[in-house]
C-alpha cells in the first residue's frame, strides 16, 4: 500500500528534518543506499526499498529530505568516531543541553545551519560527561533515516 500525503500543512513530530541533494543511489535487489549531501557537506545516509526510489523518483542531484526521529540518534563524545556498524556518524558541536529528570535532549550545531537533537538518558548525559561546546558524534543507522520530497514534485503528478 503507497500513502500518499498532499497536505501542504502537514506537521510531523520529528525535531530533524534536513535539506539537501541526493548525492548517490546504490541498488541492491529489494532496496537501495540513499546518500543526501547536506549544506554542511555532511552526508546522511538511508535505506529504503527500490520501490521507494522509484516511486519518489529519485536521482542523483535531486532535492529530498531527511527525517530522523530525536529518539533514534545517539550521542558519542570519543574524539575520533567510534567503530560501530551505524553508517551516520556526524560531527558536531553541542549547542545545547535540556535536563530533565529521565530524559535529556542534546543538540549539536553540524554547520550549515543545521543543528541534529537527540533524546538520551539524563543518567547517560551525566556519564558521558557532555557540556555546551563540546564536540561530540551523532550516531544514526541508515534504517532510522526516512527520505521524502516535495509532493509536488514527486507524489502527485498533477493530481491535486
């Protein structure tokens, strides 16, 4: 089943939503590795299936974006990346920190104006030490990554 969403005033709950030009498809069978350059030069990568490339008609050197949910990042701060089989490692600096009693929210500044959250353990922001200015990795596997594009573009065809 293909869900199509025309709403031009759709809102979605992810706090990461990036912009940018898919800079490489690389099929398999049944899926495809999606790489989006963002402007900061940083690259994200995702899985999806073929049917989804085709579908959004994606190619090389066209706009998309990507979501990730804040829940699905997590946060690094050895000083070179650590060797895991997460694809996304991007680096940053941390902009901010909101405590909370169970669950904190730590956002890094990835350039571009870009700026990654994540939602960790308040116990694990305490372990690992992090504090505003830090530099630190946010750690995403490319099933996490959703790619979209504009409707109007790419799901409607001129069906309105």
């Amino acid at each position: 089943m293909n869900l199509r969403i025309s709403s031009k005033n759709l809102r979605i709950s992810t706090k990461n939503i990036f912009g940018g030009i898919i800079s490489d498809i690389v099929r398999d069978d049944s899926v495809a590795q999606v790489a989006l350059e963002l402007k900061s030069g940083h690259q994200i990568y995702a899985v999806i299936s073929n049917d989804s490339i085709d579908e959004l008609k994606l190619e090389k050197g066209s706009p998309a974006s990507a979501l990730i949910k804040a829940s699905s990042v997590m946060i690094s701060n050895a000083p070179e990346p650590v060797i895991i089989s997460a694809k996304n490692m991007i680096k940053g600096k941390i902009s901010k920190i909101s405590e909370h009693v169970v669950q904190g929210e730590v956002s890094l500044d990835i350039g571009g104006g870009d700026t990654i959250t994540s939602t960790i353990t308040q116990s694990s922001v305490k372990r690992l030490g992090l504090k505003v200015g830090d530099e630190a990795w946010a750690v995403i596997k490319t099933s996490s990554v959703i790619i979209g594009v504009d409707h109007q573009s790419a799901c409607c065809d001129g069906d309105r």
